[in-house]
C-alpha cells in the first residue's frame, strides 16, 4: 500500500468512533480534572504521573496509556507528544486532552486498531509543559490575546529556547569527525535551564523514547530538525539555510505522514505561508538556537518533530471541534509511526540483556544505543541495511537485514566476551624451568676478548 493511502485507510477505521466530547479551553484545574477523569474511566490502561513542578509550582503531568502501565515491557516502544511549550499556543494542549480521551473511549468500545496501538506501544501525553504562561494567556481570552502574551514561562523565559545548545558543540565536532548522536551535557547545564526544562530533560533521560512531537501554534505545518542553522555559529542575525540530519529521508517521511493525514496541512498554503506538502527543515524556515527538537535527536535516542497547528496561537472555542476533526486521523497515524525500522535485544552470552550498546546503521552517521533491558529500537525507511551492535568489553556484531513498509524488522544481536590475552610473562635470570637445574653458560674464550666496540 502507498504510504500516502494509509492516512485514509487508517480515518476510514475511525469512522464512527467520534464519541459527543466536550470542546473548550481547560484552565489548569479543569485540565488535571480531565486527565484523571480518563484515568479513571480506563484505570487498566492508563497512569498519571508528574514530571517536576512549574515555576509556580503546577505539576507538569502526563498520562500514560499501556497494556502495562508503568512498565516497560522489552520490545515495546515508548513514544511521547508534549503540548502547550509556549503558553499562548493552546490548540496542541487542548487535541492532546481530547486525544487521551479519544483512546480511551475507543479502547472501551473495542476499536482494534487502538487496542493494538495501546497493546503494543507506551504512549506518554503531556498536555502541558507550561501550565503557568497559559494562564497568563487564558486571563487575556482568544478575543484580545496578544501575540507573546503567556508565551514565556513565569521567569520570563522561552522555554523552546533554553535547552542545552548541543548543535554548536556538534558542528563544531563534525568538523573533526566527532559524533552527532548522544552528546554529553555541558558540567553547568542545570544552572542556565529553567525548572520546566530541568523536568523534561530529567524525563526524557529517564524513558527510552523512540518518537515524539512537540505541538504548537501561529503557523500550520511539520517541522523536522534541524532546528537551528550551522552558519548561525558565525553571524548573529537569523539564517535560513536547508540543514539536514542524518536522518533527514526518514524525517521528512514522519512529517508527511502527519501532514497528509491532517485535513489541509499537506496543501501547502495556510497562514500566508507556503511548505511544500506542508513541511519543512527548521533550519530551512528560520534558525532557532536551543530549541527541544534538536535536543531530543542530538542527546537522546528519540526522533523528534514540531508540529504548527494553527494561524490562530489561540483559536476560539467554537473552532475547537473543527480542529480535532482535522488532527484526529493524523494524531493517531504518527504515533503507529513508532513501529518501523528495526528493534530487537542486545544479550551476552548468557542471554543477559546488554545496555547501552551501539547500534550502527552503515550509510547513516547516527547512532542509537540499547535500554536498560538490552532492547533497542531504530526508526529506518524501508530497504536494505549492514547494522553492527558494539558494547565495552564484547566483540562487535554486524548482520545485514531487510526493513519492509508494513512492521519493524526484529534483528537480535549476541554479543561475545572479548578474549583479553595476557603477554608472557618473563622469567627472571637466574631461576629455574621444569624443575631442572639451572646450566652455567660457557662463553668460548676467543668471543670474551672481542666483546667490545
């Protein structure tokens, strides 16, 4: 099936399952009133969990929808979407509210294609990641919201703009031949983050996160990394200039697939702009510094996008309704993106699961690394592809397999102990071997004359 049916094909096995869902802008009480009210009409398949605090103390919560909830189970992936980064942009925040209680109505109903998204796959929704600038926003109401109004958190800090700037230390790296993939944190990072970003990088290093989206407002398009432009590294104002990732095939493929399972996104012209099958590389757009989708591709093993939903960063509440009609289909179809690619165990020997082992893709210079459990999971198009798995103190593995369109290929690897070899030990002069007794060497007289030069 062409990729760009499976949208249809995917609304089409939704139809029906619109239950009457209640659309209008939840303040934050209203809003954590509407996470445990789906957590409680689903408590098998669901947990609530918070993150850290807001500045003003408001938790910064999630919920969770698993066969298992609060487990990772190996082999089934983690994937997340935060919403609401910047508090004047509530359309993501209010879609991921009706999202969570989309599934869990239709987990109840029997719908088998969310049964099996849930079944196999730990979904993290976090509706808001700036409670505190929402409020700032929602005192001013859609009618007279100012453009910045509530967008920054309660320090005054854009919080897409205060991630640690692992692109620069990357750039400079790929010059050097250096790695683009899990880039180590700067020894004072927690000192220049704000605590909303302590708490999202805390988490984010916390789950094995394959996939994710970040959902904001004021344009209608699919964003993919990178974010932020190398030639920014020497001018000080904005660059627009394509750069890519690695990866940068695969990510355009995740974008389309929301862009065309949305209902006018993949039209290009919306807002007075125009994206080609409405995406676009961020760089490519305009270069944002520090932003959290760089961040999730340069620290963590997660594959990251923006979404821009809207024109309106705070659409009224009587547009709410023809919104999630148009992000329903595609919320659900990014998340089944999650399983492609290839994924399977690292282990010893002993079958003990091996974590924190390389996985390598030759042709791709982007590395992911195995979880906690051994298990390890890489988003790849399909095709054909030499993967090795390496880990400290085992001998590397290198297999060759084939990804299809449909389901991940499942590729384990066995590492072997690398065998350390002791150099002979010399022996001393003077001491004995096999028990005989040492023999005095004679030395001809007519070489003892001529030993020296």
């Amino acid at each position: 099936m062409a990729w760009w049916l499976r949208p249809l094909v995917g609304a089409l096995l939704l139809l029906g399952g619109a239950a009457a869902l209640s659309f209008h802008h939840h303040r934050y009480e209203e809003m954590v009133q509407a996470l445990f009210g789906v957590q409680s009409q689903c408590p098998y398949v669901t947990r609530i969990y918070s993150i850290g605090r807001s500045v003003e103390g408001r938790h910064l919560y999630v919920l969770e929808f698993s066969d298992y909830p609060g487990i990772h189970e190996p082999l089934e992936p983690e994937f997340k979407y935060v919403g609401n980064m910047h508090g004047n942009e509530v359309l993501g925040r209010e879609l991921l509210l009706q999202l969570s209680e989309f599934l869990c109505e239709e987990y109840r109903r029997g719908n088998e294609r969310i049964t099996r998204l849930i079944h196999n796959t730990r979904i993290h929704i976090m509706p808001s990641m700036n409670p505190d600038g929402y409020e700032v926003a929602a005192k001013q109401g859609p009618d007279s919201n100012g453009y910045l109004t509530g967008r920054n958190n309660a320090n005054g800090v854009d919080l897409n703009r205060n991630f640690p700037d692992l692109n620069t230390f990357m750039y400079y790296s790929g010059e050097i031949s250096g790695p683009n993939h899990h880039i180590p944190l700067p020894d004072n990072w927690k000192s220049q983050v704000e605590p909303e970003t302590l708490a999202v990088i805390q988490w984010i290093s916390s789950y094995n996160f394959v996939l994710s989206a970040n959902l904001h407002g004021g344009a209608v398009v699919a964003n993919y990394p990178y974010d932020k432009s190398q030639d920014q590294r020497f001018r000080s104002h904005q660059r627009t200039v394509n750069t890519p990732t690695p990866d940068d095939k695969l990510f355009q493929k995740l974008a389309k697939t929301y862009s065309y399972a949305h209902g006018w996104m993949h039209r290009g012209w919306n807002c007075g702009d125009y994206f080609a099958d409405g995406i676009t590389n961020g760089a490519s757009w305009y270069s944002l510094s520090k932003g959290m989708q760089d961040f999730n591709y340069l620290y963590t093993n997660c594959f990251e996008i923006t979404l821009e939903l809207s024109c309106n960063k705070f659409p009224p509440e009587e547009d709410l309704e023809r919104q999630w009609m148009a992000n329903r289909e595609a919320l659900v179809a990014f998340i089944e993106e999650v399983h492609q690619g290839i994924k399977g165990m690292v282990s010893d020997e002993n079958n003990n699961g091996i974590a924190g082992a390389v996985i390598s893709v030759q042709g791709i210079s982007h590395d992911i690394t195995s979880g906690d459990m051994g298990d390890y999971f890489r988003l790849l198009l399909p095709g054909t592809y030499t993967v090795t798995a390496s880990a400290e103190g085992y001998q590397p593995q290198t297999v060759t397999t084939t990804v299809g369109p449909a389901a991940p290929s499942l590729v384990h690897f066995e590492l072997k102990q690398e065998v350390v070899r002791k150099p002979p030990e010399r022996k001393a002069s003077g001491t004995r071997t096999n028990n005989k007794p040492l023999q005095k060497k004679v030395v001809p007289r007519a070489t003892r004359r001529g030993t020296q030069r």
